[in-house]
C-alpha cells in the first residue's frame, strides 16, 4: 500500500502555535475519532503535550460501533489514558468538565491551600481535522459561545470560548503529521474523510471501503444499494457494486453512461454519515503499542 503524504504548510504554523499556548492552559482535550481511536492519534501532537494533563476524547461514538468503542476506553484507560467517549448529539458538557476536574484536582488542591480562589479551567482542544473539534464546541455551548476576550501570548486570531461556567476552550486548527509510516492509518483516515478527496484517489477510498466492510460488516452494502434492477450479488468485486450504485441512483451522462464518479462519491459520503451502519475501522488492539 501506499505511504500516504500530507502536511500543509499552515499546519506547521498550527504546531508552532500550539507549542507556545500550552503553558497559558490547565489541560488539553485530545479529540479523536472513534471509529479510528489509534488512526486518528497524531503523535506529533503528542510529542508537543509532553506531561500536560489531558484527557482523549473520542468523537463521534454515535457512528462508531458500540462493542468497539467500549474496548478501546478500556484499552486506553489500561495504557494510562484519561479516556470520554463522547456523542455530541447526546452528552453534555458536564461530562468533560467532570472529568478535567478530577485529573485537576490535586492542582486546584494546592492553589486553594494557597488562598487561591477556583477559576474556570483553561483547555487547549486540539485532533486531526474533521475529528469535530467545531461541532464539539457548538453543540457543548448550546450555539450561544461566549467569546471571553484574547489572553496574553495569544494570537489576534485564537480566543478564549467559555464553554462552561467551569470552563473556557481555546481552539487550534486540525494538525496532521508529515507522513503516516504505518499506511494503513492513512487509508483509513482517508476514507473517513479527514484527509482531502484529492490526496487519495477517491475510486481507492471507495474500494478501499467496500472491502472493509464486506470483510468485517458483510451484507451492509448490499441492504443499503441493492435493488431489484441491480441487485448485489457475493461474488461483485468493489468496482462492479460501484457500478452498481452508480446506476440504481440514475446517476447517468449522455448515452447512458454511467457517471462513476459522482456514485463514488455517493458511497463514500454514505460511509462517512454513518448510513451503512455504525463501524470502527481500528480493530488491531496491538497497534497501540
């Protein structure tokens, strides 16, 4: 398989950035998805953080698939981690706050003694992109984000977002790293759409996709796409059921050519929105280590 490659220059600026407000901050909320908990693992990120407190917060739990997810926490929380698996439509943000507060308690502990009254804590959100930092922020703050003014050492263009009575966010930009040197956790984050349709060919995702799901999910996409006049059969290889797709949705040009690219994109957009079912895509426990 192919190494994929991709790091932007404004994400080496991001990384900069981030480097120098940790100190303005209590806590970091590492976003991942959780559908690709170790995937979506940025180590540079990681390398950054150092002995920060933080806690990994896997997004998306509603897309991913439960029995997973439940193992992944457990995983993480044995290696050490702070782990919330949090579901955007469903928890509320006392759900984080509870948890910052716990792994801060021993700090907070020691201002007190020193006559320091608490105050909001102060937590760097930071993931690789489309992990749903912003859909995050929205939701928690029920859309009415009180922006709590610029702090020192801080860009013009970061600012502080009280999120909670507890708690104020600053947002970074998502922040991949220069190159994936397992291949597998490019693929996946490609298919996930994290990394842009045109780093990889979109026809690879696709396929890349199908494959996965015939293998661990089987009989998803034949429920999802099959039809009387195309039915899907076992023995389609991932470019006929594509084909397939493509013409049961009438998404034809001249002569009645198919239009492959836009059913492609049908596919994928259905595997990204979780209408082939919940799926989690890191399956290989090992690969934490």
């Amino acid at each position: 398989m192919k190494q994929i490659q991709w790091f932007p220059g404004h994400m080496t600026k991001a990384l900069k950035e981030i480097r120098q407000n940790l100190k303005l901050v209590d806590v970091v909320l590492e976003l991942r998805d959780a559908r690709a908990p170790i995937s979506s693992h940025n180590p540079k990120l990681q390398e950054i953080i150092g002995d920060k407190k933080h806690v990994v917060v896997l997004t998306k739990k509603d897309l991913s698939d439960n029995e997973y997810t439940q193992k992944w926490v457990q995983t993480l929380v044995k290696n050490g981690s702070h782990v919330v698996a949090f579901d955007v439509h469903q928890d509320k943000i006392d759900k984080l706050v509870q948890k910052c507060d716990e792994i801060l308690s021993e700090k907070f502990a020691k201002d007190y003694a020193k006559g320091m009254k608490k105050r909001p804590m102060k937590a760097m959100i930071i993931g690789v992109p489309n992990v749903g930092k912003s859909t995050l922020i929205n939701r928690i703050s029920n859309k009415r984000v009180t922006v709590v003014g610029n702090k020192p050492g801080v860009t013009k263009m970061q600012q502080w977002i009280r999120v909670h009575k507890q708690m104020e966010l600053l947002d970074t930009p998502g922040v991949l790293w220069p190159k994936f040197e397992n291949p597998e956790f490019g693929m996946r984050l490609a298919v996930l759409g994290t990394i842009k349709d045109t780093i990889v060919p979109i026809e690879l995702l696709a396929i890349y996709g199908i494959d996965f799901l015939n293998k661990y999910y089987p009989g998803r996409v034949s429920k999802r796409f099959s039809t009387a006049d195309c039915p899907i059969e076992s023995t389609d290889t991932a470019i006929d059921i594509l084909e397939k797709i493509t013409r049961s949705r009438g998404m034809l040009v001249k002569n009645s050519e198919i239009d492959l690219e836009h059913g492609i994109m049908v596919f994928l957009n259905e595997f990204r929105g979780g209408k082939l079912g919940r799926l989690t895509l890191d399956r290989n426990f090992e690969e934490l280590e």
